[in-house]
C-alpha cells in the first residue's frame, strides 16, 4: 500500500503542473486586467502598477516566475487586496472553508447514510417512499435557493439563528451554512446508499449471514452496509474537496469569509494570483481526497488489490 500511495502521490505532480499552466494562460486569455478600472488610471501609474507586480514581462516569463515562487510556497501578491498577498488571505480563509465544510460533510455522511439504509430496509413502504422523495427535491433544489429561504426563516421571521455573518467562537452562526451546504450532499448519499443497501441484500454473502441467523443489526451494519458504502464513498472524494475548500453560493449569501468568496472576487477582479491560487489548493484537494477515497475502498472491499 506504501509504494501505491506513493506512486499515486508521484503521479498527482504532472497533473497539479497541467492544471496550473491551463488556468495561468486560460486566464489572462479573459478580456480585461486586474487594473482596468470605470475610470482609467493615469498611464504613468499603470506603468508603474505593471512593473511593480511583473505584469510588463513577457508572458512566459510570468509564467516561470510564478512557478518558481510557487515550488516555494510563495502564491504571489493579490491584485485587488493590496496590503495582502494570497497566503495571507488563505492563512485567514482556509480554516474557516474546512471547518464549514468538515462539518457540512459529517452531517451529510451520517444523515445521509442512516436514510438511505432505513429506506432500504423499508423498501417499498411509506418510509421508503418519504426518503425517495425527500431526496430528490433537495438533490433538484438549488443552494442559492435554499439558503436565502433558510436564512429568511430561522434567521428573521423566528429570530431563532443569525441571517448572515460568521464568528468562529460563537457556533451558533455555523448552523445555517452548515445545514444549507449539507442538505444536497444527504440528499445524494442517500440515494446512492439506499440502492446500493438494496443491491446488498439480496447478495449471495448476505443471504448467508441470515442463514447462519445472524442478527439483523450485524448482517445490515457489517456485511450490507460495509458493500452498500462504496458508491458513496467514490462520490466523497471529489465532494469533500469542493466543500472544504469552501463553496462559493453559501460563502457569499452568508458573508463568510473563505477562500470561495475570495475566488469569485478574485474572478470579478481580474486577480490572477487570487484565483490561480484557490485553483492550486482545490486541485492539491481533490488528489489527496482521491487517493485518500481509493484506498477507503480497498478497506471496505477486500477483493481490491493495489498494483
């Protein structure tokens, strides 16, 4: 398993170089510059801005300058946050996007396991029935939907938990973020784990296990279930990448300072360093979380073998 991790890990490096050479040229392809303002600067001070962030260089040799600095870890000033540079935005909104979305993916991991196994162990019935159809009007519902109605309700028609804003010491703002970026995420989990519960038990090793009169919590929690998690952990993978490198929708509706809000800023602004680096840490994200979901899968299925 070492030496597959590591290959993985090996093999992560040429596609983390290819996506950040596509988005670095991809973006400056975009019309428009990060000091393209309603009213133009004075050509002087252009002329100055340009030189002061490397921006009168040839484009390559932007290009390998950016490299460089990020090979060190450096992901270069902000463009419209001045005082900053986007280490020190992440240092600040990074934390906040994975606890968002730590949490959002518990929530739906564990809401989104336990309805989809009670409608599989109820096919059929009024229960299964609710889950199915429950399930797909949050999987069709948008977030930007649902979190303004969320936020309208329980935060100013009952008073019950704030409309907006986020304080790290106070959890009582977390609940609305958390529940909205959550809902979609049970929604799918249970639609995957309800159907593959089903496929589960009615496998020859399950028929087995009530043969030899098992009781029904273990044959459902440990042979069933353990089968039925695969699809739903493949699904994980790239979701909880995209969740804890924060989401764009609910970080903006709520105000919450993380690094998806800075990316449609950073979009908005034409800041290229801003953008270049919320796409470097969600695709490091995505390959870890990939591996990290592969060998979840060997875990839960024997059969798999690492090459």
């Amino acid at each position: 398993m070492l030496s597959y991790t590591l290959k993985r890990l090996m093999s992560a490096v040429p596609t983390v170089f290819i996506i950040v050479t596509l988005t670095f040229f991809l973006i400056r392809l975009a019309p428009g510059g990060p000091f393209d303002l309603e009213r133009p600067l004075d050509p002087l001070i252009l002329a100055n801005l340009n030189r002061a962030y490397n921006l009168d260089a040839s484009l390559w040799s932007q290009y390998l300058t950016y490299l460089g600095n990020l090979l060190q870890g450096d992901l270069g000033p902000s463009f419209t946050r001045r005082d900053f540079s986007v280490n020190d935005l992440f240092a600040v909104g990074l934390p906040v996007s994975i606890l968002l979305g730590s949490l959002a993916l518990s929530l739906a991991a564990v809401l989104g396991t336990f309805f989809g196994a009670w409608a599989a162990l109820r096919q059929n019935s009024a229960v299964d029935y609710a889950v199915v159809g429950v399930a797909t009007f949050g999987i069709t519902t948008p977030t930007f939907v649902v979190a303004p109605l969320l936020s309208l309700f329980f935060g100013v028609v009952l008073g019950w938990l704030p409309a907006g804003g986020w304080s790290q010491a106070n959890p009582i703002y977390w609940v609305l973020p958390v529940v909205t970026l959550a809902l979609p995420q049970v929604a799918i989990i249970a639609r995957l784990v309800r159907g593959a519960t089903i496929e589960a038990l009615r496998s020859n090793h399950v028929r087995t296990a009530r043969a030899y009169g098992l009781p029904t919590r273990v044959v459902v929690g440990v042979h069933a279930l353990r089968a039925a998690m695969l699809p739903a952990v493949s699904y994980l993978g790239p979701t909880a990448a995209g969740l804890l490198t924060g989401s764009v929708v609910i970080e903006t509706i709520f105000g919450i300072p993380g690094i998806g809000r800075y990316f449609v800023q950073g979009a908005l602004g034409r800041d290229y360093t801003l953008v270049m680096g919320t796409v470097v840490v969600i695709a490091v994200f995505i390959v870890l979380f990939n591996l990290l979901v592969d060998l979840i899968y060997a875990w839960l299925d024997p059969r798999v073998r690492f090459d």
